[in-house]
C-alpha cells in the first residue's frame, strides 16, 4: 500500500508543478506587458511636441 500512495503523493506533486508554472508564465507575461507599455507611454510623452496627441482620444495603448 505504501508504494501506491506513494505514487498517489508524486503524481498529485506533478500537477501541482505544472499548475504553478502555468500560473508563473502567466504573471511573467503580464509584467512584460506592462513594462511594454510603459516604455511605449513614456516615448510618447517625451520631448517638447507631446506625441501624446499621435493617440486618439478615448483609446488606451
């Protein structure tokens, strides 16, 4: 019986691995998204002319 249990326990560890890296990938992606962004933002207000206007009203980047 220990030896299926054991089994139990180590197929229940992988799943909560691959659960976890799922969730990791998904938070990484969204920071890479967010930096994007700010980087983006940060281009278009810079500098005397204020490239903000390029965007039109009412729309996010």
């Amino acid at each position: 019986m220990t030896a299926q249990t054991d089994e139990k326990e180590a197929k229940i560890i992988e799943e909560l691995v691959g659960e976890t890296e799922i969730l990791l990938e998904e938070d990484d992606s969204k920071k890479d998204l967010k930096e994007k962004r700010g980087i983006l933002k940060q281009t278009l207000y810079e500098g005397s002319k204020k490239l903000k206007h390029i965007v039109p009203k009412g729309k996010h980047l």
